[in-house]
C-alpha cells in the first residue's frame, strides 16, 4: 500500500444527524490520508472524533492536521479529538490564510475559550505544532512527504491540498467557488494527472445561481475541471445539509452516467490509491 483515503465526514456546512442521511453521512468534513506509515488529516469537521479514536486504537503517535480554513465545519470536531487530550501524541497543525489575523494557534484557542467551550486549548496534553504557511508553499510534513498548496476562492480565504507519494496522487480541494464558464486554472494546474481529486459538490449547476458569493460550486463543475486536467477519478464531497440519502442516490446515479470517473463521497468510504 502507498496510498489510502478514508473519508471520516463529508458533509457541508452543519452536520446532520438524522435518519435521512444515513447511508451518505452526516459528519463534516475530515479525510484520512495514510501514507505508509505517515498519517496526514485533512480538516476538523465533526469526522475528526471517529477519526481520534481509529488513531487510540491503531496507537499512532505522530499526524499531521491540515485546515482548509477555519469555518465551523471545518474546525467544530477537533476540541472533541480525544489523542489531542493524551501527552504521548504529537500533532503538526497548518493553516495557509491566517498569518495576518493572528495565526491558527488563535482561531483554534478562541474556539475553545469560555463562553463557547469549558476546556481551553491549553489544557491539551499533546504536543501541538501550530505552524501558518502562505498558500502556493510546498509542506513537507514529514521526511520525504510533499504536499503543494494553494489559494482558493472561498470567503476569508481557504487553501487546496495536493499530496504526491511514490507515484500516486490525491487532491483534496474544498471550500472553493467557481465562474461558469472560466475554468479556476489554480485548481488545474493543482490537480493535473491525479488519481483522485476530493472536491467541493456542495450544489448542483441548476442550485448554483443562487447561492453566487457563497463560496461552494457545484459536482457537474468538478467533472469538467478533472476532465480537462486528465484526473483519473472525482470524489464528490461536503454535501449540502439538504441534500438527504434519496436526493444524493439520485445525484450519484446521474453523476455515474455523466462520468465514469465519478464517485460519491460518504462517511468512512476507503480508498487504496496503488
């Protein structure tokens, strides 16, 4: 194995637990991406707390946490990531948009300061790297371990992710906003070739006119940007909290007709890139 996803939550905007996303998910949004023996996490939406304890009971010590950026659903789970509470874990945080509003150490504290959260950050017994990188930097994680970034259209900003390992790729590309018509040629200079882009589906084309400024597009625009950046495979992710398991059995289908390559994310779905 070189390369394994597992999407831990998929969900857009709030989670929903309900009886009518049960069989996509509810949680949102946070990807595991395992690479030999090196562990990268892309954000913390409420999938972070499953995730936390596949990481106690597979005892790894090491990870590294990358932000898209700090909207709700992209953060709310990780004051509820339990190896955050243990002294023999070590986590690297990075966050590419928020050098000039203090960093991410302080988004994060803010989010676990009273009257919002009992436990401050500070109580945890990790060891927390908070490390704020400018988007359009290649990380380096761990030895050996690259992964380019770069700047989204998202409000207050927001940063895509591509990870390239022992010849196999993945793209993880959300909160993102569109232009009918003008393909983000940021996005497919970032996801040229890959094995698998996770992108923003969060509408659908007919759904997108009036949600313009939002910040989101739509699965039809993520076929036409992998199609044109010969990537071999789309994931459609951070689903619209209204969009239930029988409107996305639907959008599967005809995702699957329009595009072979296209796949429908939902809540620890696995995939091994070879």
């Amino acid at each position: 194995m070189s390369l394994h996803v597992k999407f831990w939550g998929v969900r857009g905007s709030i989670a929903c637990p309900s009886p009518n996303h049960v069989v996509y998910g509810g949680n949102t949004s946070c990807v595991q991406v395992t690479l030999d023996d090196h562990t990268i996490i892309f954000d913390a939406g409420t999938g972070i707390r499953g995730l936390g304890h596949e990481i106690l009971r597979r005892d790894i010590r090491r990870s590294s946490l990358m932000l898209t950026h700090t909207h709700w659903d992209h953060i709310n789970g990780f004051p509820f990531f339990a190896p955050a509470f243990q002294a023999n874990r070590h986590f690297r945080i990075y966050a590419g948009h928020l050098q000039e509003m203090g960093g991410i150490y302080h988004v994060l504290a803010n989010q676990m300061a009273n009257p919002t959260f009992p436990v401050p950050l500070d109580a945890l017994q990790a060891t927390l790297e908070f490390i704020d990188f400018t988007q359009g930097e290649t990380l380096e994680p761990e030895p050996g371990v690259l992964v380019r970034t770069a700047p989204l259209r998202h409000p207050n900003g927001a940063t895509g992710y591509r990870i390239d390992y022992k010849g196999a790729s993945v793209c993880y590309v959300t909160d993102t906003e569109h232009i009918p018509g003008q393909p983000d040629q940021t996005i497919l200079d970032l996801i040229a070739g890959a094995d698998l882009v996770i992108y923003d589906s969060t509408y659908t084309d007919s759904e997108f006119p009036a949600k313009v400024g939002w910040g989101h597009s739509t699965w039809q625009e993520g076929v036409r940007l992998c199609r044109q950046a010969d990537a071999k495979r789309l994931a459609i992710f951070h689903h619209d909290p209204d969009h239930d398991d029988q409107f996305m059995e639907r959008l599967e289908e005809e995702a699957r007709t329009l595009w072979s390559g296209a796949l429908v994310a939902r809540d620890n779905l696995e995939l091994t890139l070879a």
